[in-house]
C-alpha cells in the first residue's frame, strides 16, 4: 500500500540537505524542486489531501468492490467513460487527489471527522466539519512533528519529484 518509504514527509532543512548532498551543487531544477516543496508545506491542510472528499469536502464512502473494480487494468484513473460505475469513477478521481497515504476515517460524526494513519494509529487528526480545519495543525509543515507520513503521487509530482 505504501509507496518507497523514502518520500517521506520531511523538515524543509532536511529536504534541502538532503537535495544539495546528493546533487553537490544547487542547479535550477534542485532550486525549482526547493521552492516547490516549500510552498507544499505552507498549503493549508484539508481533508481532501489524506482521504477522498466530494467537492464540499464530505468525505466518500468507498464504493461496494471498489478494490476488485480498481485492479482492473482499464480502470487505471486515466479515463473517465465507465458508464454504470461513476460511482467508482468518482471515488478513484478524489483518492488521486490525496497528498498523504495510508490514512482512512476512524470516525465520522455529526462535528468532526477523525482520521488516523493505516500503519501508525498514533499518528491521529480530526477536523472539525464546520470549517474542515484540522485541531492543532494549520498547514502541511505542522505534520513534519510525525516521523512517518508517506506522500502520494500526486504530491510528488507537485514537488517536482517525479513527473
């Protein structure tokens, strides 16, 4: 389930030295991938980026068989013509959108939805539904506190890490 653990949700500090130990030098792309990743942890935390959400931020119920329906290979997420499984469309469409994998719902009340990581129930958020802000955590950065939140592809290649 998890992607190479190396793409880690890391400090800013470490991410530059990590980037310009490995590269020796700072090129333009190393500087472009700095800034990217820079403006990924100011970007304020939704509940959107760790499970899939409908457009008001509701989270999505997973769809019956939606595993089995997922594996097969036409439903790779790159096409949208699966007349009689929108629901499965949609659901594949918002859980590409996750920036953070490995987390699903523990709790889904009347105010706040808690969720908690797959392979480390420590690492615990909730938000609250009125306003979908997180308690105690305001932006991406906030979660560099957890030592193993794992990035999607979708975040990559917001970075700039993989195309």
């Amino acid at each position: 389930m998890l992607t190479d653990a190396s793409h880690k949700l890391i400090p800013m500090t470490d991410f530059v030295i990590e980037y310009y130990s490995n590269e020796g030098y700072a090129d333009l792309q190393t500087l472009k991938m700095m800034k990217n990743y820079a403006n990924f942890l100011r970007q304020p935390l939704t509940l959107g980026m760790f499970v899939p959400v409908d457009q008001q931020g509701n989270v999505l119920k997973e769809p019956k068989n939606y595993t089995a329906w997922k594996s097969l290979e036409h439903n790779d997420g790159k096409r949208n013509d699966s007349s009689g499984f929108e629901e499965q469309v949609n659901y594949q469409t918002a859980e590409l959108k996750c920036l953070f994998e490995g987390f699903k719902v523990d709790y889904n009340g009347y105010s706040k939805v808690r969720i908690v990581a797959v392979y480390d129930p420590s690492i615990e958020l909730s938000f609250n539904k009125n306003d979908l802000i997180p308690s105690g955590f305001n932006d991406v950065e906030s979660l560099t506190v957890f030592d193993d939140i794992y990035l999607t592809s979708a975040a990559l290649q917001l970075i700039g890490i993989k195309k």
